[in-house]
C-alpha cells in the first residue's frame, strides 16, 4: 500500500516514500493509494504567497466514484510545456520530483512535467495519481424524476434549474422540477396549469419564469403562465395573440419579453411577433418579421436588438437573418448564413459575436459552425 499525505487550506499533497506521518481529520484508500487528509498554511504548488503565485482552479467531478475527493478540495490547472492541462489538487513542493532541464521530461513514467507551478523557478514532475483525484470533463448527476425531451431548462437567479414540461412514454408532461447544483440532486415542484413541449421559457428581470405557448398530441395553444420560485407556484398570465409551438422568446434589455415566429393552430408557420409586458401581464403585437419561421433561433445581442436566424418556411429551411430593433418595433435584414439551417443553435459570446452551430440544412445534417 502507497501513503500518500494531502494536506490543504487550499490544498497541498506530499508523497513520503517508505514511511506514513499520521495527520488528523480523515483518511481514505484510492487505487491502492492511501491518502489522509489535514488543514495547512503551507504553500505548494498551486499557491505561494512570497512568488506570489496562484493557479487557476479548474471544476471537477465530486462522484461517488471519488472516495477521496471532498467538496472543499479545490483542484488546479497544471499545464506541460505544449499547453496540454491536468487537474490536480496542490502538492507539497519539497517533495516533487524535478524535471529534467533540457528535455523537460520526467524520470518516471508515473509522472508528467509541468512548467507552470508555483515551485519556481524549476519545472516539477506532476504524479498521475493526483489527477486522478480531480476527474474534468463530463460525468453523470442525479437524474431527473421524470424522464422527458422536448422541455425547458431555466437558470434561477438562486442558482438552481427550474426544468418544465416535455413528453415522456405517457405523452405530454404539466410536471415541473429543480435541480440544486450545490446538492446535485433534483426535487418536484408545482406542475404548470398546462402539460407543454415545444414551448419556451424566459426568466424574467424579477426572478419568475414566463412560459409560453404549447402543444400536446393534438392542438397549440396561446396560453402562458408564471412560476414563482419564493413559493413554488405557477399563476396564468395573459394569452399570446398567436398560438405558437416551435417559436423563440427573448428578454429584452427593457425586460419586455419578444416572441418570435413558430407555429399556430393548423401547422400555419407565422411571421408574427408580440411583447409581454411583465409589470401588467399582457401581450401586444409588433412588427412582423421579413420571413415565416419555425424552429429558428433569437439571440439579444449587446446593442439590444435581436438577431433572428434560419427555420423552416413551409418549402425550404432558411439561410436568412434579420434583426429586430425594439426602439422602433421593426425588422430589417442582414447578411444571410452560409449555410441554410434549422434546428440548429446561436450563442452570444463575450467579444459580441454570435456562434451558430449544427442544424438541419436542406439536404444535410451539418456539423459546421459560423460567426456571426
């Protein structure tokens, strides 16, 4: 058995070779490696107060899988000389190995070197079995209580995920719950008035959800509703003018919702939009846009207008985008995509550009991305 030592206020982890220094608070056995845990000041490889060095955390998988990885073990971003990352909690630097100089390579096969510790000013081999302990990239969460598709996620302003509606093997679901990230665990909550997919769902500037439009087997509808996360609650607000599925809804920077397009009662593909107004519960129609849509996307960008882009127009799936400015109610174009998409999605990014990926093109399905 292999003893190994983490220690961490933010943490640190030593490896003592053929002996055991016996720590308190707790201990745990990970890959035939026994790792005992214990606060400390120290610094180490993810944090030095007098090089002032700090390494950027990165997120980890907490699982059940991980005997030895607590909530309040932070793990951080090591990085090779070619920039390949791994995730590993801080580690005591008296105790690391040392790269070799020239090739920047480690005399073990257990280990890789990494330049960016905070044990300057020479590189460190990082043990294989502390990476280990901080698993990246995708892993599994406590399920939903429902299986559904076709629903809704929403980001409360608490932090947790109201998810509605959708269609299970029974057919079309009222059923709402929430997923608390700190738990990772899901818990009912009141069912909507009205069993919905292929609807929309918009957090609104004062923390309720606005859910609008539906369909079940048969019909669609213009109905909407509020969910109330201070007690659990859905409460009807006031109809659409339009009966909608397969539209778009945005929050718009004077906190009006916009909905887009989608389609009405008898499959009709529309063109049509209208604003709810929070502070009095109603809808109102605007300006129509250039084209019929359904299952397009509508992205706020930082000037406060909405780009609408692709959907399907009855005949074909659309190349086109326009741009609704709420100052004025109207829609003008833009340039078109290169590719005609539907089903596809538009991401706002942080510079201010727009990333539209994948989708449905009139002979393709695509994997191929463009900026906006």
């Amino acid at each position: 058995m292999r003893f190994i030592i983490v220690l961490f206020s933010i943490i640190s982890l030593s490896s003592v070779k053929g002996q055991t220094t016996q720590l308190p608070n707790y201990s745990c056995s990970e890959n035939n490696v026994s790792i005992q845990f214990t606060l400390s000041s120290s610094s180490h490889s993810a944090w030095s107060p007098t090089s002032n060095c700090s390494l950027q955390q990165c997120n980890t998988s907490l699982n059940g899988n991980n005997n030895c990885l607590s909530s309040s073990t932070p793990c951080f971003d090591y990085r090779t000389i070619n920039n390949i990352s791994y995730c590993a909690p801080g580690i005591l630097c008296s105790i690391l190995e040392r790269c070799n100089n020239i090739t920047q390579t480690c005399s073990s096969n257990n280990s890789v070197c990494v330049i960016n510790s905070c044990c300057s000013p020479q590189a460190v081999c990082l043990p294989f079995f502390a990476t280990q302990m901080c698993k990246t990239g995708w892993f599994p969460t406590g399920s939903m209580g429902d299986t559904r598709y076709g629903h809704t996620a929403s980001v409360l302003s608490n932090g947790n995920v109201l998810v509605t509606g959708g269609v299970d093997n029974s057919g079309t679901l009222n059923s709402a719950e929430l997923y608390d990230p700190s738990t990772r665990t899901w818990t009912t909550t009141g069912n909507m008035t009205n069993a919905r997919y292929a609807h929309t769902a918009s957090v609104l500037s004062n923390g309720k959800v606005l859910v609008t439009g539906r369909t079940d087997s048969n019909n669609t509808f213009n109905s909407t509703e509020l969910y109330d996360p201070s007690t659990g609650t859905w409460t009807n607000t006031g109809s659409m003018t339009n009966a909608r599925q397969l539209h778009t809804a945005s929050v718009l920077s004077n906190g009006k919702v916009l909905v887009t397009g989608g389609k009405g009662i008898g499959n009709i593909i529309l063109n049509s939009a209208e604003l709810y107004d929070p502070s009095i519960g109603t809808w109102t129609t605007t300006g129509n846009m250039t084209n019929v849509r359904s299952d397009h996307t509508a992205s706020v960008l930082s000037n406060g207008k909405v780009l609408v882009t692709g959907g399907d127009d009855y005949n074909n799936y659309l190349n086109s985008a326009e741009l609704y400015d709420p100052l004025t109610s109207t829609w003008t174009t833009t340039s078109n995509m290169t590719n005609a998409r539907v089903s596809h999605t538009a991401s706002v990014l942080s510079n201010g550009l727009v990333l539209v990926t994948g989708g449905l093109g009139n002979s393709f399905i695509y994997n191929s991305a463009e900026l906006y």
